[in-house]
C-alpha cells in the first residue's frame, strides 16, 4: 500500500487554525492565569483570534482551491462569504457574551446548593465560555467548506459540542438552562447518529465519501439507489435539526429559552449560518444531480416549517421562545434558496444568512438588557409598556423585529425577496405561495410585540431596561447599522456576493 | 443488481432481529439459571452499589470524569498507531503534526489537572 | 426626459429636519419647532422653483426624472431609486409642502404647551418626507416605500398621545387597516413584475399596451384595495374617524389634505391600467359610490367635531375616486376635487382645532353653540370652509363637485344616472350635515358647560386657517379657468375625453346641485337653528340614527367578518398543535418506548417526545423520498 504524506494549504486553513489556536491559548490561560485577570485576557484573546482569522480570510479571498485540505476541505468564494459571516457573527456575539451578567458563577455547581452559594459570594465568572465560543466558531468555519462527509461529521461534532455545554450555562434559572443543556445534548448526539449513518449508506453507494465522488456516481448512475436515497434523507435529518428544520425543531424553543441570552443569540445566529452554508454545499455539489430524488420531499419540509414557525410563534408569550419560533420559520424560509438549486439561490441564501444573523444577534442583545431584579425579563406581557420607559430601546428591538417580519427599508425584505424570487424563477411556485402566507402570518405576531411595547400600559413590576455596557452598546449598534444599510443599499453587498459565490467541484 | 433492491435491507433487518431473538433465546434455553445476592446486584463491574449515597444512589461524578479523562488519552494512543506505523513516509511532517497533536492533548490535561481534575477529595 | 439632480432636495430637506430632531432629543427642545417648519417652507419654496422650471418647459418636456442610486438589483430584477416630477406630482408637491407648512406654523401654537412638541415635529417633518416620497417615486416600488413611510408617520402621530390607551388603540386600529391596503399595493407589485416584467411607472405603462386584461384587472383590483385601505374607502374605511385621537394638525394634514389622498394619486397615477382594466375601473366607480353615500350618512349622526369632519373627509374622498373611476373624463376632476379639498377641509380642521382650544378641547358640538361672538376669525375661515364644502358657487367646491357629478351623469347608461344620482344625494347629505356642524358649533345657543370661557386663537392659528380659507374661495375658479388644471394634466392622464351625448346640460347639473344644497341647508337649519339642542345625545333616536352613531355597524361588520374568523383560526391551530401533534407525539412515544420503562425514569422533560418526533420526522422523509423516486 503506497502512503503519501498530506499536502496542506496553511493559508486556507489559516482561520480555522488560528480561531483553535486562541481556543488553546484560552484553555491555558484557564489552568494557570490569575484569576482575577482572565476575563480581560480571555477577551482580549478571543476578540484578536477572531479579527486575526478574518484578517486571514481576507487575504485570501480571491483563492480558490479543492486541495486545502487534501479533497476533504473546499476553499472558494461561497465558502470565504460564509466563513467571514459566521467570523462577524461570532465577534458581535462575543461582545454580548462579554457581559458576564448572564453566565453562572460555577457551572458544575448543583443548583440552590451552598457551592452555588459560595461561588455567587466569590463572584466566579465562568470565563471557560470565550474557549468554548472559539472552539464552536472552529467547528462552524470547518462546517460550510467540508467537502467529505467525514470532514462534515467532525465539524459537526466540533460546533456542537461546545455548543451543549455553553447552553448550561446560564446565571438565572439554572434548573432551566440545565435542562435545555442537556435536552440539546441528548437530541443533538440522536441527531448526529442519523447523518453519520447517512454518510455509511453513501460510502455504500458511492465508495466515496467526498462530496465529488458522490455527484459522480450519482451522475453515473450505477450504484443502488436505495443506498442513495436512505443516504441523502439520514443525512437530511442531522442538518434540518442543526437548522431546526419542522419536524426535527423541537429541540430549538427550549435550548433557547434555557442558554444564556448572549448564547441564544449566537448559536441562533451562527449555528444556521454554519448549517445553511453545509446543507448549500451538500445539496448544490454533491446531490444537485438527484435533484428529483430530494426536492419534493424538501419542498414539503420548507413549506411545513414556515408555516409552522410562523403559527406557532403568535401563541408564544416568551421572548426567547417566540425568537425561536421565529427562527424556524426562517429556516424554512432559507429552504426556498436551498431548493432553487441555482445560482441566484445561493446569492439569495447567503445574503439572506447575513442578514439574519446580524439581526439575530442584535435582537438577542436587546433581550439581554430588559431585567429586573433577579435577572433577565423574557415574559412578553412584562414587555408591555417598554416603549414608554425606553424607547430607544424599544425602537431598536422593534426595527429588528420588523427586520425578521420582512418590512421594507430593511435587511430583512431585500432577503426574503431575493430568496423568494430565487425560488420563484426556478419554479417553485409552492414554496413561494407559502412563504408569503406565513411572511404575512409571521408579521402579525411581530408587530402584536411593537404594540405590546409601545401601546400598552408600563407594568410596575420593576422591569427595567438597564443601561447597556460599551460592548454591547457597540453590538446593538452595529447591528441595526448594518440592518438598516443593508436595507436602502442592499445593492453592494448584492453584488458582492453575485460576483464571489461559487462552490467549487 | 437483484429486481428489488429492498431486498438486502430486509435481509439486514432480518438478520439484526433474528441475531437478537437468537441470543435471547439460546441464553434463555441452555443458560444456567444459578442465582446468588452478586448475580442479582445492578452491575458486575467490582463497584458497590451504594444506595446509602447522596441522592438516591447514583455514582459520584467523579468516576464519569475520570472516565473520560480516560477516553482522551485512549483516543491519543490509537492516534499514534498509524502514525508509528508510517513514520517513515510521513518524516519531518509527521513528527511536527504529531507534535502538535499531542501539544493540543496536553493543554486538555493541563486545565484538568490545574482546575483539580485529577485530585479525588 | 429631461433630468434634474435638485428633486432630492423636496426628500431631504423635511427627513433632514427629522433625523437631527430625533437624534438630538431633548437639546432641541427650544429651536426644533423652528427648524422643522423652515425645513418644510424651504421643501415649499424648492417646489416652486420646479415649477417655474417646468413652467419654461415646452409641455412635453415637462416632467423632470432624477435617478438616486441602484436600489435592488436580484437576478432578472432590477430597481433603481429614482424620483418622477411631472405635471401630476406638482400638484401634490405644492400641495403637501404648502399645507404642510401652514400646518407647521399651527401647530408651534397649538403644541406649545406639549412638553413633546419637538418629537411631534420631528413626525411631522417625517411625514412630509414619506408623502413626497410617495409622490414623487418614479415606480410602484419607490411609491411603495413612501406609501409605507407615510403609514409609519400616521402611525406615530394618530398614536402621539399614546398615554390614553383609547388614542393607543385607535392608531393600532388605522395601522392595522392601513396594513390590509399595504397587502393589495405589494400583490399589484407582484401580479405586475411577474406578468409585465416592471415595476417602473413608464415601464408598467408600456407593457400595459399588450398585457393581458386579466392581469391588468387583477393589479388594478389590488391597486383599489390600496387606495380603499389608505383613502378610508369602503370597505376598509373603519379607521379614519378613530384617527381623530391624533392632535388636530395631524387631521388637518394627514387625514384631511394628503395622506388619505394618496389612493385617489394612485388611482389616477395607474389611468393606464385602469383605462385597459374596465371590470377594475368599474369597482373603483362603485367603491367611491358607495363611500360617499356611507360618509355622508355616518356625518350625520356624529356629535363629535372631529369625526364629523372625518366622515365628511371619506364621503369627499369617494367623490375623487368616483371621478377617478370614470376614467380619462374624471381624472382631471378627481385631482382638482382633491386640490380644492386640500384646501377647505383642512382650513375646517385647524378650525375645529381652534375650536377645541377655546373650548378646553371639548370636541362634542352639543355642547358648543354661538362661538360666533367669540371666536369670529375662525367662524369666518370654517364658514368659507363650508361654503366651499357643501358647493355654493362661487366657492372652490362648487367647481370640482359640480365637474364631478356632471362627469358622473355623463357616464352614460342606467350607470350614469345611477352615480349621478349618488353623487347628486351625496351633495345634498354634505350640505345638511355640514350645516349641522356650522349652526351647532356657531350659530345656535350656547350650551357650553360653565366653566369655558371660549376665546379666539392666537395668530400663529389663524393665520394658516385665514391663507386656506383664501385657498378655498379662489382655487376652484383658478383651476377651472380656460380648463387650466384639465389642460395641465392631460400629457399624464391622457386627453381629457368629453363624452359624446350628454344626458344633461352642465348648467342643468349645476342647478340640480344647488338646488340639492338648498333642501340640504334647509333641513338642518330649521332642525338645529332654531330648535333646543340636547347636551346630551338623546338615546330614543331611529333605529337608523343609532347605526349610522355607530359608523354603519362597520366595527361589527369587521369584527364578524374579519377578526372572529381569524381568532378561530389560530386558537384551532394552537388547540391542534397542543392536542393533535403532541399528542401525537406522546401516543407513538409511549407505543414505540412502551418496553422502556426503566429507561424513561431516567429520562427528564419532554426530550422522548422530541426524540421520537425525530424520528417520525425521519421515517417520513425516507417515505417521501421513496414515494418520489417510485
């Protein structure tokens, strides 16, 4: 048996080796830094890890390779969009998490119990959270460039892993934040079972696990096509539940509601970044060509997560839960792009990830501020009012709002248009009937909140907004800059991205 | 390729249920059916079932933990097989890959020991 | 076409004065009223200025286009923010900006002891923005933008005194409304992009030669449902009269002079898909029937000021779309109406306004009576109001009206006398109703409560009521002067078509219409003037005095209609999501984990079901996977 050593492209990897890099660092600053200092080093480290990696990004954007990590990494322009989202992302999300106010003092401690106690009186901080956050962003940049299924399964592994234990970490309603920790583990490990057997079926069709090798024999045509089509729906399974996909979403509402505010809007945000950018290349590289096989079934899971998302969310009392819902409608609505299978598919898909995942970690940090006494406030009914009392905040939480409901002059409209027109020239005339239904369903609960905020009746129960700190000030900011420019000048940005998203073969 | 392609998943299913009725079966049939106070005890792995313990007798986190600390550092080894396997074709390359493996496995092993990991009590 | 790089300016000059109000906050609380007025006049005096540029053009050279920016390019679609100023959107620039402004001077007097004057100016100034966007966008999107922008403004300023939950309410309800119209405009958007490619009005316009008549019926149905939800027409007209919480300058501009108008500028902005569309035009015909009727008969019975002028504001507004619905030959008129409206209608409110401010913000007109003696400038203004509303000659609303229920009776057919016949019954309502509010609020006797001591306004209000009040005496006469508005308009709504076979005579109309003045005048003068009016609504009034009290049963007619339904819906679905899926879920759960007792001790929460719904989920797909592929 001939043995050839591994060629590696560095600068390609470059981001990713660098994101890991300061996840070790961090972990050592952990195990021997001074206490008292590891916070504003932890910072310090994760925030110049991540503007390092994007710095890494950009100096090779214009590459393109197959061969970055010998056929199992892809590195082209779709994969660089995604990557330096997902690297914004998890910088203005890092902003949020930097506010320690929401993370618990001792996550090992049992809750109510004294250690819990004793750590509150020290004033722990959990500061394991920014290695965590980087060993995630890790996983989430390998995710959207895997090129094999096995490179797909660790990047999986690697986002989500972290992901579960950052759930638990909540400061308030440990009990809660525990349970959703471990709900998230328990389905996701389920979940990951699903692909990773999907990935032994396709080996079977295929004798590849590369993402080319499998178009091939698709192409081909000579394998069995039982093993493909068990394959292709396994492999389905494990990245709807990611993107929290109907009918593999249930895990989404509870982890929301249960991981820290700064959490939730990070793993909302980049998670369906990661998730959407893998589903794109999987789908558009290696199973375009068993388009007839997939495309009903995905159709009906687009259309029946939008719908549900969307209905189900005008029940919702809870600001986080209804954000999840929310979230879910949304993922169906990213299915239209994925389903137009087709260039202006995935501009639109990718425009739409940017845009939502901006707006999503704003809106989480709005969440984060409105608090009372014992911690966040996320009961909608205790939100009635908060326009009077704070109506910059309000304002700002309501524009991200209408941002999600699709409202023009924001992101949000330029997105659900170019992916609905995306979807509609490619024939889907289902997909687009249904998204504008539940686009219309989806606005009705969003603006119920802007009435709740803004003409209802303040409730004295010492819910307040506080005043924000300079990180999270910037976060919000930047955000619904971003929403608003995106909103009136979507066309840069457009452009951008129709002259660079391309997946290599 | 036969007519029905079916045809080999329903004889994997099959098979995965008749291994299963078999074992069940045959153990239920010629297995000696000699009960004492260990045979019944909840597990047979050398640990006292301790009901007295705190809350309702379950194990004190500590053996998960060391358990894991276990896997890791198993992992590493079947990492190292192939790569002393092939060392010689992977040279320079290998070692420095190899290195930094095992640099990256340490940092694990230093937060585990720095944070008290390792210490029982 | 000629191009311009000035049009922005009309834009930025009010959304400038917006953003630093906004963005300054409370520092700007002593100059920002300043600011945003002189921003508004400035707007003004940029509209002039294009209007003696336009004026120096030769009449096809007339419409002026700028190009902002490349706004959404996607795909095959593509859309650049561009302005359109022609010989139509004059009208409204001068109009917007002029009333505007007046209304800004108002209402630095008017606002004066409201500690949030300068956020209600900021608003304002907003609105103008949004207004002239809507306007002056040179495509259905543009104009889409605007029409949401001014949505938002009213909003806001419906809503401005937010801290009475009832106002709260009544700017929820017009924003809802507003919305059901806002769903008709982006499905005309749609129909139009994907059946004729284009957005862009000259585009639409050009397509609109081959297109089919089907697809142009449906944008110009939904175009109508647009102009109904924004115009307060049937049947989406519930919203106006609660928008009267707003303070009055809001009515007097929004609700009276322009926002409300903005269907009745869409309408004749769309004349050629209406023009190929006749099912579409013949609804707008009909809308506009109807609402003048429904107006008028709800003004009747309404003892609050504002809402009376409100109703009147619909039944007025179903005039311009009836004479937008009658096609080339009402275009013209439509606009004029709208014009002349502009000008009296809101002259009342800032009427009404002073009123109220005499009056301790009473708004009930039982409980006014001889303000005459008190409050002479503003009995002056409002009287020429109303002699303009109600159409004695030779006041503005005589000309427009009267071209109106002409062009309705010469619509030819069992339809004109019809619509004429409305229109004639809708005048003759206007001049009892008007009269009701005249002799209530002025002429007949006191019946105040004791503590006011009415007393005229200052001049920073009369002085906008007293420049409209000139308005509603001269621009009826000015427009219809050797066909000035008609020929004006004609290179944008087509050669104005005078039908063939008149059923009657102009003069004939004109002496049918006063004639239907006089009885209306009459009525309410001998049941109001010389009568005692109760102080209280007397409750042992007709059945039909009691339904049209309550705007025609419309809040019941939506509310059974639309909103019972829909809360049907969703508490099904919620009920079958709580018992048909989770249950669902629980039932194949237990089925499938029933040997595993054991095991779900040691499971927490809901995670099983989860679990198993995943599992289903992936059984499902697998089936429909293979269902395909068969």
């Amino acid at each position: 048996m001939t043995f050839t050593a591994p060629v590696l492209n560095y600068a390609q990897l470059a981001p990713m080796l660098i994101v890991l890099g300061g996840a070790l660092i961090g972990v050592l600053i952990e195990a021997f830094g001074p206490r008292a200092s590891r916070h504003a080093s932890q910072l310090f480290i994760t925030v110049a890890s991540l503007v390092a990696a994007f710095a890494a990004l950009v100096r090779v954007r214009n590459q393109s390779s197959v061969d970055a990590a010998m056929g199992s990494v892809g590195f082209d322009g779709a994969g660089v969009l995604l990557q330096g989202t997902i690297l914004i992302i998890a910088l203005l999300s890092v902003f949020l998490i930097a506010d320690q106010e929401n993370f618990t003092a001792l996550a090992a401690a049992v809750p109510g119990s004294s250690e819990e106690r004793e750590s509150l009186q020290l004033d722990l901080r959990v500061t394991e959270v920014y290695p965590l956050t980087l060993f995630a962003v890790a996983g989430m940049l390998l995710f959207p460039v895997s090129t094999d299924l096995i490179t797909l399964f660790v990047a999986l592994e690697m986002l989500s892993l972290p992901l579960y234990l950052m759930a638990g970490l909540s400061r308030r309603r440990r009990l809660m934040s525990q349970e959703s920790a471990l709900k998230y583990f328990l389905l996701g490990a389920f979940s990951s079972a699903f692909l990773l057997f999907g990935v032994a079926y396709l080996y079977g069709y295929s004798n590849s696990v590369t993402f080319a090798g499998i178009q091939a024999s698709i192409t081909g045509g000579s394998g069995n096509d039982v093993f493909l089509l068990l394959g292709i729906a396994f492999i389905s399974v494990g990245l709807l539940f990611k993107v929290g996909a109907v009918p593999f979403h249930a895990w989404s509402p509870d982890v929301y509601q249960g991981a820290p505010t700064a959490i939730t809007g990070f793993m909302a945000a980049a998670t369906k970044v990661a998730a959407f950018g893998a589903i794109l290349r999987i789908f558009y590289v290696a199973f375009a060509n068993a388009e007839w096989q997939w495309k009903p079934a995905l159709v009906l899971i687009a259309i029946v997560t939008m719908v549900f998302g969307s209905v189900v969310a005008i029940t919702q009392r809870d600001v986080k839960r209804m954000l999840a819902y929310s979230s879910i409608a949304h993922a169906g609505f990213l299915l239209a792009g994925v389903i137009a299978l087709s260039k202006s598919g995935l501009d639109a898909s990718i425009f739409y990830l940017f845009a939502y995942g901006i707006a999503t970690v704003g809106a989480f940090g709005v969440v984060t501020l409105v608090r009372d006494s014992a911690g966040e406030v996320t009961d909608l009914n205790r939100w009635s009012g908060l326009g009077k009392r704070s109506p910059l905040v309000a304002s700002v939480f309501a524009f991200f709002l209408l941002a999600f409901a699709g409202i023009p002059l924001t992101s949000g409209f330029i997105g659900k248009f170019s992916i609905f027109s995306a979807a509609y020239e490619t024939g889907s005339t289902a997909i687009l009937i249904a998204g504008v239904l539940s686009s219309a369903i989806a606005a009705f609960f969003y603006i119920r909140v802007i009435v709740l905020m803004f003409f209802k009746d303040p409730v004295e129960d010492g819910t307040s907004v506080v005043i924000p700190s300079a990180l999270t000030t910037t976060t919000i900011a930047v955000t619904s800059l971003i929403t608003l420019i995106l909103g009136i000048f979507p066309a840069p940005l457009i452009n951008f991205i129709e002259s660079s998203a391309f997946f290599i073969r | 390729m036969s007519a029905n392609p079916y045809i080999p998943i329903l004889v994997i299913f099959a098979i995965g249920f008749g291994f299963a009725a078999f074992s069940v079966g045959i153990a239920a049939v010629t297995g000696p059916a000699r009960y004492n106070r260990a045979k019944l005890e909840a597990y047979e792995c050398g640990i006292e079932p301790s009901p007295q313990a705190l809350q309702g007798g379950r194990f004190p986190v500590k053996y998960f933990l060391t358990a894991m600390l276990f896997i890791v550092f198993d992992i590493e080894i079947v990492f190292l097989y192939p790569w002393a396997v092939t060392f010689d074709k992977l040279g320079l390359f290998g070692l420095v890959e190899m290195a930094i493996f095992i640099g990256t496995v340490f940092v694990a092993y230093a937060y585990v020991w720095r944070r008290g990991g390792l210490e029982w009590d | 076409m000629t191009t311009s790089t000035s049009l922005v300016y009309l834009i930025a000059l009010p959304l400038l004065g917006a953003t630093i109000l906004l963005l300054a906050g409370r520092r700007s609380d002593k100059w920002g009223h300043l600011l945003a007025t002189a921003l508004s006049a400035s707007s003004f005096g940029v509209g002039l200025y294009q209007l003696s540029q336009m004026l120096n053009r030769p009449t096809e050279e007339r419409g002026v286009s700028q190009k902002l920016f490349s706004w959404i390019s996607v795909g095959s679609f593509n859309v650049d923010a561009g302005l359109l100023l022609d010989q139509l959107s004059i009208c409204f620039v001068l109009l917007i900006t002029g009333v505007g402004t007046l209304i800004h001077i108002y209402s630095i007097s008017y606002m004066s002891h409201d500690e949030n004057r300068r956020r209600f100016f900021a608003y304002l100034n907003l609105f103008i923005a949004a207004m002239l966007l809507l306007v002056l966008g040179d495509s259905y999107l543009n104009l889409y933008v605007g029409w949401e922008g001014v949505g938002l403004a009213s909003y806001l300023l419906i809503g401005f005194w937010n801290q009475k939950p009832a106002y709260a309410t009544a700017s929820k309800k017009a924003f809802v409304m507003n919305r059901v119209g806002d769903m008709g405009l982006s499905f005309a958007i749609m129909i139009a992009f994907a059946t004729l490619g284009t957005v862009s009005f000259s585009g639409v316009e050009e397509a609109s030669h081959t297109a089919s008549k089907a697809a142009l019926t449906a944008i110009g149905i939904m175009l109508l449902v647009a102009a109904t939800g924004k115009s307060a027409q049937f049947p989406l007209q519930a919203w106006l009269g609660d928008a009267m919480a707003g303070p009055t300058p809001v009515s007097a501009l929004i609700h009276a002079a322009t926002m409300v108008t903005a269907g009745v500028y869409l309408i004749v902005r769309s004349n050629f898909i209406f023009d190929a569309a006749p099912t579409a035009q013949l609804l707008v015909v009909i809308v506009g029937a109807i609402t003048l009727m429904f107006g008028a008969l709800v003004g009747t019975a309404k003892d609050d000021i504002k809402k009376a002028l409100a109703a009147s504001t619909m039944s007025q507004i179903g005039y311009m779309v009836l004479g937008a619905g009658l096609g080339p030959a009402g275009y013209a008129f439509a606009i004029m109406h709208l014009l002349t409206h502009g000008f009296f209608k809101a002259g009342m409110f800032l009427g009404a306004g002073s009123v109220m401010h005499g009056m301790n913000d009473q708004v009930d007109m039982r409980r006014y009576g001889a303000l005459r003696k008190f409050m002479p400038i503003t009995f002056i203004t409002f009287g020429l109001g109303y002699l303009a509303i109600i159409g004695v000659p030779p006041f503005a609303g005589f000309y427009s009206k009267d071209a109106i229920i002409e062009t309705a009776f010469n619509a030819g057919g069992v339809k004109g006398i019809l619509l004429g016949g409305t229109a004639l019954l809708g005048a003759a309502i206007t001049a009892f109703y008007m009269t009701r509010v005249m002799v209530l609020t002025f002429t007949s006797k006191e019946r105040w409560e004791d503590n006011q001591h009415p007393h005229e306004s200052p001049i920073l209000m009369w002085l906008p009521m007293a420049i409209l009040a000139i308005g509603s005496v001269t621009t009826g006469f000015l427009f219809t002067r050797g066909h000035a508005l008609v020929n004006w308009l004609s290179p944008v709504v087509g050669e104005h078509a005078e039908s063939e076979e008149m059923l009657l005579q102009p003069m004939v109309v004109s002496g049918l219409a006063l004639l239907a003045v006089a009885i209306g005048v009459a009525i309410a003068v001998m049941k109001y003037q010389r009568a005692d009016v109760e102080t209280v609504a007397p409750q042992n009034v007709s059945i039909f005095t009691r339904i049209a009290r309550k705007d025609l049963m419309q809040d019941s007619f939506n509310e059974a209609v639309f909103m019972r339904p829909g809360q049907a819906l969703t508490s099904l679905l919620v009920k079958g999501d709580e018992n048909v899926v989770d249950g669902a879920v629980r039932g194949i759960g237990r089925t499938a984990l029933g040997a595993g007792a054991s095991l779900r001790k040691t499971q927490t929460g809901f995670a099983r079901s989860y679990a198993a719904l995943i599992l289903i989920g992936a059984i499902a797909l697998i089936a429909g996977i293979w269902v395909v592929t068969q």
